[in-house]
C-alpha cells in the first residue's frame, strides 16, 4: 500500500483570514499578515494543505452555500496571488439548536469541530497520513479536533482562544501567528518528508532554493541602494549649487533692472536686463554640462 501524504489542516477565521464576523461576501476577505508566506512555506516542506472550518452562518441563515463557496474561492484567490496553494477546503454549514435558523442545516455533525470529522474525510479523500500531520487553529475546538484525529498541534494564540484547556485541548506548540506556526512545523517535520519542488520549476527547491533566492533579492537591493546614493550625489553636486545660486542672482539682477525702468532711468534698466540674461544663460551652460556628466 502507498502511504499517505501528509498534511497540515489550517483553521480559517482568524487563522488565515482576518475574522470580521460572519464573512458573508467576498470583498470583506482579508488575509492575516503573512498568510501567503505560511502556506508556502508548509507547502515547500513537503505537507499538503487544507483548510477545514466550522461555518454556521449557513445553518444561522446569514449566507447560503454558494455564497459560502465564493468566500472561499476569494481566499484561494489571495493566497494564490501570494504564491501559495490550497489541497482542499472543507466546511461544516451545520449546527444543533435553535441558534439555526435553517431547518435543512440545524442538527448535530461529526464535521463540526471540535469533532474529527473535516479532517478524518479529507484523509479519505486525499489519502493523507494523519499520523505525520498538523492542525493549526486558533481554538479550543481545533485543538482538540487534531488531537483527535491523530495530528500534533499548533495553537495561534491571538487571545480568541475558545474554552479553557484541558487534556484534549492541550496544544503540542503554542504561537503568536502564522508564520510562526509554519516555521515550527518546517523545524520538526520528520526527515521523511519529501520537500516539493518549486512553483515555478527549475533547480532552486527546497530550503536551498530559497537561500539562493534570498542571496540574489539581496545583491539586487544593495545594486539599486548604490544607484540610488549615486543618483542623491548626483543631484546635490557642486556645479549644480554654485547653478542655483547663479539663477538666483539672475532673478535679484532682472528685479533690479525692473525697478531701474519704473524709476526712470532706461539706461540702467537695460544694463542690468543684459547682465541678467547673461547670468541665465550661465545657468543654463552649467545645468546642461550637469546632466551630460
């Protein structure tokens, strides 16, 4: 029998996506800081990734379905314009109780976290191995839907956190944020784990791939910073001081040849226009001679 992939489940709201409530369209999608980076970075250590998450606003008739699925594909969306890809979604639109306002939705599921059931259909689904995966959630509820499932686990503690711990909500880690989250599970990953190629194909794979990366970002950023002081040098030389103040002293002259002609005295005012025009012309030798060097 081949062996199941590994996998890191992620809770949404508050997870990956900034949780204003009950999300009822997709323009209030907004992912947390670094989101993008996260699931890349588990992607590339070799996990797959799904999300699974409890969505009663279904069954509380604040949005149906479809409406559901377009909030999820506007997720899919950001991440993916951030380089980062999703194995799956899976959501549970169900509740028990009156708080359900939809007959169709109102009942109890083994879907709802902090039961295991998101997670044990989609290692059916997707032949995962949950044995060497990860649930990351912000929550009591998806804590203890790891640990029952048989995932290690990762609390993000933003000071959401549902319910007060216990032994089946006891995390393995606790952290402040995703990317955190993904680099703890990037430093104990087993050495099994096959770490994925690239996105973009080519040789640069791995870890290794993103020291060399990092290494060119680097030599680019100190090019442009070298061009960008030479630049700053450039536009506060000499010649182009000593040009301003001749184009200032133009100015006073023309003024001065102004005053001449309204006092009366014709013979100055042109005098001091043609010593104007010179100084001006001396500018604009000295500003050209600037910009060819």
């Amino acid at each position: 029998m081949v062996a199941g992939s590994p996998v890191v489940f992620l809770d949404r709201d508050d997870t990956l996506v900034v949780d204003s409530g009950y999300i009822d369209h997709p323009d209030k999608v907004q992912l947390v800081s670094r989101a993008a980076e996260a699931v890349r970075r588990i992607g590339r250590a070799g996990f797959r990734v799904v999300v699974v998450s409890n969505q009663s606003g279904v069954a509380r008739g604040y949005f149906d379905e479809a409406r559901l699925n377009e909030v999820n594909d506007r997720m899919r969306t950001l991440l993916s314009r951030g380089g980062a890809e999703l194995d799956g979604i899976y959501c549970c639109p169900f509740l028990d109780g009156p708080e359900a306002k939809v007959e169709a939705y109102r009942c109890a599921s083994d879907l709802r976290k902090p039961l295991p059931g998101m997670l044990l259909q989609a290692a059916k689904d997707l032949n995962l191995d949950l044995s060497r995966s990860w649930m990351i959630g912000d929550s009591a509820r998806d804590i203890e839907a790891g640990r029952s499932a048989g995932c290690r686990t990762i609390l993000i503690r933003n000071g959401r956190a549902d319910g007060a711990e216990s032994a089946a909500t006891l995390p393995d880690f606790s952290t402040r944020s995703i990317i955190e989250a993904a680099m703890i599970v990037e430093r104990e990953s087993d050495d099994d784990v096959v770490v994925r190629d690239e996105p973009l194909g080519g040789e640069g794979a791995g870890r290794a791939g993103d020291a060399e990366q990092t290494k060119l970002l680097a030599e680019i950023r100190d090019l442009l910073d070298r061009q960008q002081r030479e630049a700053m040098h450039d536009d506060f030389s000499i010649r182009r001081l000593v040009g301003t103040l001749v184009q200032m002293l133009a100015l006073v002259v023309a003024a001065w040849g102004v005053y001449a002609m309204f006092s009366g005295q014709p013979g100055h005012a042109l005098t001091r226009f043609s010593l104007a025009v010179f100084l001006q012309l001396v500018t604009i030798s000295m500003n050209s001679g600037d910009r060819s060097g």
